[in-house]
C-alpha cells in the first residue's frame, strides 16, 4: 500500500495519519503511527496506532471492537502525512460519535457507496439486497412507479409530498446505477458536457 521507508517521520520517529471513512469521505480521527504500528497495520489490515501520552502501541478496536479495516494508504506529496481510508464496525471517537470532528458529510455519493456495498456485502432482511436479488427487471419497475408518484406528489402542489417521493425516486435510481454499475461521477460528467455544449452555442 506504501513504501515505508520512502515517509518522513519526525524527530519522535511518528507521522501523523489522518483516517477516512471509504464509503463517506468523511474525516473520522487524526492519530500518529511509528514505523512499527505502521507495520502492524499493513499485516493485520487493521488501523494500529501509537500512542504519545501512554508511549505504547494501541489497536483501533481491541477493547470497544470499533475496529477499522484498512482499505487503502496514501500518503501527501512531501511523504510525511498518512491518508487512511477505511471500512469502520463502530464509531471512530471514544465519545461515541462517528467521527471525532463530528461532521456529517452525508451525500448522494454516500447513499450511492453505501447502496453499492450493500450489493456485495448482502444483510438479511435489506430492501436494497431484495432489490438486486431480484434483478434488473424488479429495479426498473421500482423506478417506474417512483417516477410517477413523483409526478403525482408534483401535480397536486404538496412541496413535502413532493420532496418525499423524490427522495424515493433518487434511491431507486441509485439503486439502478450500482447494478449497472454506473457512477455518480459519470452522470456528472454527462452533465457537465451538456452544460459546455450549451455555453459554446450561445457563444
């Protein structure tokens, strides 16, 4: 995942790794790895850090089982910081709290990671597993009915109603992306090509 001996640590033989939720984005903590918690980590595929005010190592989860299962490491362009993404089984923070720095970065991009993830890592009695299990047939009939409660909500002029269905419609339509495994950023890249096409012509 990375070149251990190319990172800078600092005078206390630490550099600083900043972990990531790989399905959100969001920031979850700030902790400082040695060269041999670093090492731990790789083999065990789990977050091992050190710690500065006890000086010992510490596994993310050994007590509390909020263990953190290492997806990817990079590190910045002067190779002195840690960027850790990860798949979590429990809040980051010893308060309880998802992340440390309590943001809440939930986006469509997220529901659309969390979407996919479900697809391969199936949980009993989920809708979106009884959706893929189904097929593309089921999924594109789901859309079809959301579109028109959509239309419905929209046409009787109840802003919440409306605001409700759409909520729905984007679901299953994400739904319908993981199975076709179309990403948020392909649509976005449709969109911004209509959008440079059309400031072109009205040039």
């Amino acid at each position: 995942m990375v070149d251990i001996d190319s990172l800078k640590f600092d005078e206390n033989g630490l550099i600083p790794a900043i972990i990531t939720d790989v399905q959100t984005g969001t920031v979850l903590m700030l902790a400082y790895m040695n060269k041999k918690s670093l090492e731990i980590s790789i083999n065990e595929g789990k977050t091992c850090f050190w710690s500065r005010s006890r000086k010992e190592l510490w596994r993310k989860g050994e007590t509390s089982g909020n263990v953190q299962h290492i997806v990817d490491i990079k590190t910045d362009c002067d190779n002195d910081t840690l960027l850790i993404s990860v798949k979590k089984d429990g809040p980051a923070c010893h308060t309880g709290a998802d992340s440390c720095f309590g943001v809440n970065n939930f986006s469509v991009n997220t529901l659309y990671e969390i979407i996919k993830d479900r697809k391969t890592n199936k949980k009993p009695g989920s809708y979106t597993n009884y959706l893929f299990d189904k097929g593309l047939d089921k999924i594109l009939k789901k859309v079809g009915e959301e579109s028109t409660e959509v239309i419905i909500a929209g046409k009787s002029g109840d802003k919440s109603e409306t605001i409700y269905e759409i909520a729905d419609l984007t679901y299953h339509i994400l739904v319908l992306m993981a199975e076709m495994e179309i990403t948020p950023d392909e649509i976005k890249t449709e969109l911004m090509k209509r959008h440079i096409n059309n400031q072109e012509q009205a040039d």
